[in-house]
C-alpha cells in the first residue's frame, strides 16, 4: 500500500533544494508562483551553491536535502532543477523519516533517482511535474496541475487519441520517469519492480539509437513484458546520425512493446515540454485506450 504524503494547506513551509546540476539563475518566479498558493518557501544552501556543474559538492547536496527530509516542519521538497548529479548523493541521504513523516518530493529528468529510490524503499507517492527552473516558460495547465496534486484536489486526464496508440485498458501504480535515468538505476536499490505497473517514460537530448537502445535494455532485463500499462511522455530535442536510424521515437518503442498485450499511450503531455504535466507516481491509475480519447484516472 502507497504512503501518500499530507496535502499541502495554506501557510504550509516548502523548501527547494538543487541535488543535482547548480542553478543559472534566481528562482524568483517560483518563489511568486508558490507564495501565490499561499506557501511559505524556504531555500536551501544548494540554490546558490557551485562547485564545478553541480550545485555544490556531493557533501554540501546530501546535506541540504537530509536537512530538509529531516524537518517535519518542511512539507514539501522541489528539486529545483534536473541535469545530473542526484545519483552521487542518493546512498549518503537518510530517507527513513519519510516512512513515518512522509512528505511530497516534487521533480522530474535526473529526479527519477529520487521517484525510484523512495517507492522501491518506501512505497512513498512522489510528484513527477515542473521544476522552479521551468517555472517561467511553464503552461498555466502543467502549473495547475501540480498545484492540484500537491493540495489534494482531483487530479484526472483526458487527452486526444494518437494513431499509435494500443487500445486496452488497465489499472496499475504509476512508476518511471526519465528513460536513461531509469536504464541507469537497472540492478540498484533504486530500481522500480515493473511487474504489474503502468509505465511511464520520457527523455531529452537523446539519439535515436540511444533510444532504441534503452528500451532494448528494459526489455532484455523483463521489465516490459509484464507491465500493465505503457504511457509515452515527451521525447525532444532527439538527434540522429548522418545515416538516419529510420525510426522516431515512438514508432521505436511501439516496434519494442509490439508483441505485448497492454495499452500503450503516446504524446502524454509530460517531460522536457512547456506543458509538463503532473504524474503522481506510486499511486494506483486506471488507463483506458479508446480511438476516441485517452483517460486516465486515479483511483
């Protein structure tokens, strides 16, 4: 059974901490936009720190979030930013709070360490959505919707049909995130247990082989023979080599699932996208797979 964290409430504390690559700039718009849901917001040392591309050292990173999942005044923790870096610090931070003071965690790319790390360990919901570095060119919907899961308000999807898609339907706990990421977690006490899930992907910067790759890697490991579901995110700004792989991105992971039986959805508004929409992952989801439209319901 899932721990679902407490919903957020007005005049709650949140921190943003950076356990991964350091920060380019303020993170003004996040601050305005989570004051303007009522939150008081706290910033960690990591927000400023730098040391080489991360922000600050390995120590300094597991420190700051260590401080902030020990804080039971803290209710919320934002990765303030993606790149890389979280897997450095992800076996020097104590977790075991949160399985008796749960509290939301909320990122997404270099995050999925932190999404796979705590429901493997903890069965612990955690929010796959927008970062206070995307805040700025984030869409009001991707930004609504997280602040829906965080206060506990009914979060459901319907989306257009793509001609991809597999019909089916299936129920199943939400888990995934970043593809690379996830390969990356393969045979560590940060890996996901597949079976009986509804998977969910995405990615950034890849090459189509690399892609293809990936999701040979699943594959060949079972994790995709027995899921229940398949939900494909945003996959951008892919490169190909002088000799194109002759595939997207999607028909790639259609060709790797063809011979399963599950619904697969494509195009899901999630990832490396302005209209990065949330996914809260380690909660249970009906999804149905229509001609007509795409439904996906927590329950």
């Amino acid at each position: 059974m899932s721990i679902t964290p407490p919903y957020l409430k007005k005049g709650d504390r949140v921190a943003i901490v950076c356990p991964a690559k350091k920060l380019p700039q303020p993170m003004d718009d996040a601050i305005a936009l989570l004051q303007s849901w009522g939150l008081e917001v706290v910033l960690g040392e990591t927000v400023t720190a730098d040391f080489h591309q991360f922000a600050g050292d390995d120590a300094l990173r597991a420190k700051d979030l260590q401080q902030y999942i020990n804080d039971d005044g803290i209710k919320a923790v934002f990765a303030a930013r993606g790149g890389y870096g979280t897997v450095r610090i992800i076996d020097a931070v104590d977790f075991s709070r949160l399985a008796t003071h749960p509290k939301w965690i909320v990122g997404f790319s270099d995050i999925t360490v932190l999404h796979g790390h705590l429901y493997r360990n903890y069965e612990l919901e955690t929010l796959h959505g927008q970062m206070p570095i995307n805040i700025p060119d984030a869409t009001a919907i991707s930004l609504e919707t997280l602040r829906k899961a965080l206060f506990g308000d009914e979060l459901n999807y319907q989306i257009a049909p793509q001609p991809l898609n597999r019909m089916g339907k299936a129920e199943g706990v939400v888990i995934g995130g970043n593809l690379a990421i996830l390969v990356s977690l393969s045979g560590s006490v940060s890996d996901y247990d597949y079976t009986g899930k509804i998977l969910f992907i995405e990615d950034v910067g890849e090459y189509l082989y690399s892609v293809d790759r990936l999701m040979y890697t699943l594959k060949r490991a079972g994790k995709l023979k027995n899921l229940a579901g398949l939900i494909v995110g945003g996959f951008t700004d892919l490169k190909d080599n002088d000799i194109p792989f002759g595939q997207t991105a999607q028909e790639i992971v259609k060709a790797i699932v063809e011979e399963y039986d599950y619904p697969v959805c494509f195009d899901f508004p999630a990832g490396h996208v302005a209209d990065n929409r949330t996914l809260i992952l380690g909660r249970n989801m009906e999804l149905q797979v229509d001609e007509s439209t795409v439904t996906m319901q927590y329950v």
